[in-house]
C-alpha cells in the first residue's frame, strides 16, 4: 500500500497537533481544579479565621459586663460556614437572603442548645464528682483505703 507524501504530511501533522491538544486539554483541567482546590482552602482558612475573631469578641465582651458563659468556639465556626456559604452563593438575592439567613439562625441555634445541653452534662457530673467531707480525697483517700 502506497501513501501518497501528501497524505503522510497530513497524518503527521494531524498526530502531532493531536498529540499536543490532549495534553493539554488535561493540564488546562488539572490546572483548574488545583486552581478550586486553592480557593476552597483559602475560604475555610478565613472562615476559621473570622469565626475565631468573632468568639474572642464575644467572649471579651462579655468578660467585661461579668458574664461567664460563652458558646464553644464549634458554634461560632458553623455559624460562620453557614453564613460565608449563603453570603457566596450566586442564587443568594434580595428576595431570598431573608429566608436564608433564617436557615443559619435555625442551624446555629440548634448547635447552642446542644452546646448547652453537653455544658449541662459537664456540670452534672462534675457534681457528682466532687468530695464531700464525710469523703476524702486525694491523699487521705489512698490512706484511707
């Protein structure tokens, strides 16, 4: 079988364009998941960020008006991923943001009842752990025994 020059040209040509445009279409697509990979790792880095700045607000502000109860810092954190993730979403508008946010608060207030049950546990048994002084502890509890 005899190809003509003309025709190996072309099949030349068109492996070697061939053999440059699928590696690239890869890297193009790696690239720019490495690329969504970033900016995800960089969202969750401020949201981290922000919802720590906003606990250690909370928390001096209400150190200075004598309160000592404070939500765990997991509530201010899902509040805030909450928060970034409505504030960032392209369907979010005037119409919706509303019922939105009221997602977030419904979400958030959740996790502080839950935060408040748990605290309430700790107390509990913190309570039932502490000595009375008909028991010793520490020390006279060992010699006792």
């Amino acid at each position: 079988m005899d190809i003509s020059p003309s025709t190996l040209v072309l099949l030349t040509t068109g492996s070697a364009l061939l053999g440059y445009i699928v590696p690239s279409v890869f890297n193009l697509l790696s690239a720019h998941s490495a690329q969504k990979s970033e900016e995800r790792r960089q969202v969750k880095a401020l949201v981290v960020q922000a919802a720590a700045e906003s606990w250690k607000v909370s928390t001096e502000a209400r150190s200075r008006i004598g309160k000592d109860m404070q939500a765990p810092f997991d509530v201010f954190l899902l509040h805030m991923a909450k928060s970034v993730e409505v504030f960032f979403d392209p369907t979010t508008n005037a119409d919706n943001l509303d019922t939105r946010l009221k997602s977030v608060d419904d979400i958030t207030e959740v996790m502080i009842t839950r935060a408040d049950r748990l605290t309430e546990g700790i107390r509990k048994k913190e309570q039932t752990k502490t000595p009375t002084l008909d028991q010793p502890s520490g020390p006279q509890q060992r010699i006792a025994d």
